[in-house]
C-alpha cells in the first residue's frame, strides 16, 4: 500500500483565481501559476499535488455542459493515477457543475472535490485559502487505504456537501451555499468531522462516465400573472424536450383552465414536464393541494425534493442517455446518486 496521496488539482477558473485588472479595476482570471505563490503551504503537504489548468480560465458564468464532459474525460483519463480529484471552479454555477458531473460519473470510487472562494486568493481575508487546503485534505483522505470520501461534493466554509444537494443562495457571505434537503457529510474545525451516515455508498464496481448531454431542457418560473404566452413560447420554444416547472409551496400550481391546458398539450406531444418547488427547503408532493392534483392527472412528474440545478443537469443527463420515454421517467423518479430523497 503506499502512503503518500495523491491528488489532480484541476483548475477551470473562478474568483479564486482572480486578480484585480490594474487597468479597469474588474475582476480577472489569472495564471495558475500565481495560485502556488499565492499558497506556499501547497508544497508542505504530505500529497503528492499535481495540477492542470484550463488554458483560458473562465468566470463560471460562462460555463458549459462541453466543459463537464471535458471535466468528466479529465477524471476518467486521470482516474488509476489519482487518490482524488479538486477542481477549483466559480461558485456561480458551481452546484450546476457539482450536479452534472455526479450523474455522469457512475460507480465514482474517489473523491471529486470542486471549491472556490467569495474573495480572491491574493486578498489578505480570502476564505479561498481555507477552503483549498482542506478541500485536498479531505480528497486525499483515506481510511485502511480506502477513500473515505468516493462522491461528487462541494467543500465551501467549513462544511462539506453533496454537491447535487447543493445551492449558491449568497453572493456576499463566505457562506455561499445550502443544501437545504440534505445533511452535511462533513465539518471543519478543530477536528475534520465526517458524517459517514450521510455518504453514498461505494458501488465497488468499476467507474463508467458518461458524456452525452442533451441540452433540450427549459425552466418555467410560475409567478400570479404569468400570461399565456410566456407559458406556450416557454413550452414550445424550439428543441425543449424537457421543461422544469418551479411551481409554489409543496408543488402547486394555477388551476386556470388555459393554464392546465397549455401544459395538459405539451405532455402530450412528448415534452416532459418536472414540478420543482420554488421553495428553497422542502419537497413537491403532487396530489397534497388540490391545486397540484391536475398537475398529477396530466402526466407531470413529481421532483421531490430536489434542487433545480441537480433537476437540470439530471434531464440533459437522461435525455442524453435514452429515447425510452418510460425508462426515463422512472430514472427521473429515483435517486441515481442521492439527489432525492424517496
Ligand atoms: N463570478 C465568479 C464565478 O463564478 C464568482 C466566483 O468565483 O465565486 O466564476
């Protein structure tokens, strides 16, 4: 057994990585190489750290799911050579980022660690150093020379999280995300605290990625007044295969007869239709309020608990995996990797 970790840092850009441009005072990605200045404590681990960094780092903004099949061939390529994986990503889209690659990385065994920061690493108050360190401390640790960690998570402030469970619902603290629906798998303080009882379990069979991604997927944000057009073009929009409905409270909707009709017509040209609450915690229980069992009756499917970025990234998924539309509406109700609650 050898005794030194190792692990793939895998830098795609983000504040982390920023500098303040001299010249219009804007946040801009910079070189890798300043963020090994910039964390001389990088080299007193006792992990082997190799790193790859994306030669044009991007403000996560404008990420992409060809940048998740990027990120996800980069493991599969890397995958015998590494105890565990950081990527070091925007907090943006991050729990987006978090979500796709969880699906596409089926039987994962080895940590993926994605982390960032609310202030660049060159400020004296970053949280970008902390969140770093313990990030390749946590990907690196193993127990009877097995990983202690073998999911897809999001370390950010002290905690560590599902990253499909994940949400940014702060721009400003350094508390940037909640998984409001899902425990917290670990906590820094003095001590590294694991919370095994929320981890996933280690398939032990061999990982298979995954990387066709079917971005025919639209999101619907109910709101009182919402018109009828908004809803067809939303519903029609050409290419939607797949629309996410944020509907209010524990999955409710208007009972206008437009409304239902409008959506009533797209289930039956083949759209598929996911209620997703709105709410930041909790679950859609369609059937509870008379104004979600239309929903039911027509044929829109239930979310459960999960969070909008996990149902996005799950549909490109599904839809890039299968035509059987009766296959892909059981994979959507249950948990591939511990997105929903059952
Ligand atoms: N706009 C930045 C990004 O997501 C914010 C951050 O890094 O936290 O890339």
């Amino acid at each position: 057994m050898k005794n030194k970790s190792s692990i793939l840092l895998i830098y795609t850009g983000g504040t982390i990585g920023m500098v303040n441009d001299p010249k219009t005072g804007r946040l801009q990605p910079f070189d890798f190489k300043h963020l090994n200045e910039q964390i001389p404590e990088l080299s007193k681990f006792a992990v082997r750290i190799d790193h790859i960094t994306f030669e044009k780092p991007i403000d996560s903004s404008n990420m992409q799911p060809g940048t998740w099949i990027r990120l996800a061939q980069l493991i599969e390529k890397n995958y015998a050579r590494y105890d565990g994986f950081v990527i070091l990503h925007g907090s943006d889209t991050m729990a987006y980022t978090a979500s796709a690659l969880s699906f596409m990385l089926e039987n994962l065994g080895k940590p993926v660690i994605l982390t960032g920061s609310q202030l660049p690493i060159g400020t004296i108050r970053t949280d970008g150093k902390e969140n770093l360190i313990t990030s390749i401390e946590i990907a690196a640790a193993r127990k009877k020379g097995k990983p202690i960690i073998s999911e897809v998570c999001v370390y950010f402030e002290y905690r560590l999280y599902r990253g499909n469970r994940t949400h940014k619902w702060n721009s400003e603290q350094f508390r940037a995300f909640q998984s409001p629906n899902y425990p917290l798998l670990a906590e820094a303080g003095v001590h590294l605290n694991y919370h095994p009882a929320a981890f996933l379990e280690n398939s032990g069979k061999k990982l298979k990625v995954h990387n066709k991604l079917d971005t025919g997927v639209a999101i619907l944000k109910l709101f009182p007044g919402i018109t009828e057009a908004v809803v067809y073009a939303v519903l029609g929009a050409k290419g939607v295969k797949a629309v996410i409905l944020e509907t209010f409270g524990s999955g409710n909707a208007s009972t206008e007869s437009w409304f239902i009709r409008a959506l009533e017509k797209a289930v039956r040209r083949g759209i598929i239709i996911l209620n997703i609450t709105q709410c930041n915690a909790g679950s859609v229980i369609q059937g509870r309020y008379e104004t979600s069992s239309q929903l039911q009756r027509i044929g829109v499917a239930g979310g459960g608990d999960m969070t909008t970025e996990a149902a996005v990234t799950k549909l490109m998924f599904l839809l890039g995996q299968t035509k059987d539309r009766k296959k892909l509406m059981r994979m959507l109700a249950s948990s591939l990797r511990g997105e929903i609650s059952l």
